[in-house]
C-alpha cells in the first residue's frame, strides 16, 4: 500500500511537471527588456538632407529652408506667410517623420515588432490609398476658396518609420500640390533607409 501511495505521488508529480510546463509554454515566457525594439535614431540633420525646397514655395526676400525640431519624431517645417510677399501668395510645408519601438503585447501575447506597430498607426490614418506605390500611402486632399487653395495630406509607411507630409499652398492646383508632397515623402523615407 506504501509502495501505491509514493508511485501515485510520483507520477501526479510528473503529471503537474508536464502539465505545468505546458501551459508555461502556451502562454508564453514574459517578455525581456531585449525582446521590445527601441525605436531607432534617426539623422540629426533629416530636415536638410531633404533638399532643396524652394520649388515648392514662393518665392521669397530671402531663402527658406527647413526649421528641424525633435530628436526621436523629427519635424521639419517650412513656412512663406503671405504678408512677406508682393503678390497674393503663401505656403506651409510640414513634414514629421516618426520612428516606431516595439513594445510589450500584454500577458501571454508574443511583443509586437517596431513594423507591426507603424502599420497600425499607418493604418488608422485618414486618406486615400495611393496605388501603384512602392510603399503604402494614403493621400487627403482639401481644396479651399476658388480651387487654387489646396491643403495636401500624405502618409507614406515604410518598415518602422511613418512619414507624414502637410502642404498647404496657394494658388496652386491640386494636381502639382499632390505631385510635390508625394515627391517630398518619397524623399524622406530615402533619407530614414
């Protein structure tokens, strides 16, 4: 009668063992420091190596470029106010480049990797889907007084990285307003490769 007593001991043992290590595996190891991706750096200089911008807006007493903030989400700006020309005209360039991490995916999920984590934001963004592009984009457009008042939105993902690209312009037509910010965001996911 012992002898039943410690073979059943030892076999609920392994049972509870095997048991145990099954569910451990089914609901996953938690989840390391080095699982979840930092997001990566992104090039001190971004704004500038965007280039020349001066085509796309007018022409003013004196050249405007990027103003460049942020470390990890890069803004650039560009802005013409219309105060500063002779003629009725002005422009804003917007551009922000945002880097995704990856991050925990909560008890038993697997984490979710940097590119998992853009998409979703690429994909809660408003717009048109842009076909035929190398990499997802979406498109808003937003024409204002007379149809040569345009605001541009476009948002272009590429792995980890969301590019979002605001041209506001006038006059100018949504054709050539398009054109330029699609060209612009092309640029910018070049510069984060």
């Amino acid at each position: 009668m012992a002898g039943r007593v410690v073979r059943g001991t030892v076999i609920a043992a392994v049972v509870a063992v095997v048991v145990g290590l099954g569910i451990g595996f089914a609901a996953g190891e938690p989840v390391r420091e080095d699982d979840i991706l930092p997001a990566r750096k992104l090039p001190a200089d971004l704004c500038a190596r965007l280039g020349d911008i001066s085509g796309l807006l007018p022409k003013a007493t004196e050249p405007v470029t990027f103003v460049q903030t942020g470390t990890t989400e890069v803004r650039c700006r560009a802005v013409v106010d219309e105060s500063q020309q002779s003629t009725f005209t002005a422009a804003t360039l917007d551009v922000r480049i945002t880097p995704y991490a990856g991050r925990d995916g909560g008890a038993g999920e697997l984490p979710f990797r940097p590119d998992q984590i853009a998409r979703k934001a690429f994909d809660r963004q408003a717009g048109k889907v842009v076909p035929d592009r190398p990499y997802p984009t979406k498109i808003q457009r937003t024409g204002r007084t007379g149809g040569q008042d345009w605001l541009i939105g476009v948002v272009v993902l590429r792995g980890d990285i969301v590019v979002h690209v605001d041209y506001a312009a006038y006059p100018v037509t949504a054709e050539k307003a398009e054109q330029a910010a699609l060209v612009l965001a092309d640029r910018a996911i070049w510069e984060t490769k």
